[in-house]
C-alpha cells in the first residue's frame, strides 16, 4: 500500500523494466532506472 501511496504522491505511473533475449531466449531482466554506467555494465556483454 504504501508503494501506491508514494506513486500517486509522485504522479508515477509505470517503472522501467528491460528484457535482454538472445535467439529467443531471455538472458537478463533489469527492473527499475539505472543510470549510463550500470545499463553499460549489464548490457556490455551482449552487444
């Protein structure tokens, strides 16, 4: 409850969440903002 309280307080409506699939298959989910460095960091080994 307290989750909906402060999204409404803040006027959030959705959080982030990315999905990483190779040849079908997911391989790493990531919730929530992350900034430059740490999308880099989870992301690097894929690209």
């Amino acid at each position: 409850m307290l989750y909906k309280m402060l999204a409404s307080r803040y006027r959030i409506l959705s959080m982030p969440f990315i999905f990483i699939f190779d040849n079908g298959q997911r391989k790493e989910s990531m919730f929530g903002g992350l900034d430059k460095h740490a999308l880099m960091i989870q992301t690097g080994r894929y690209l």
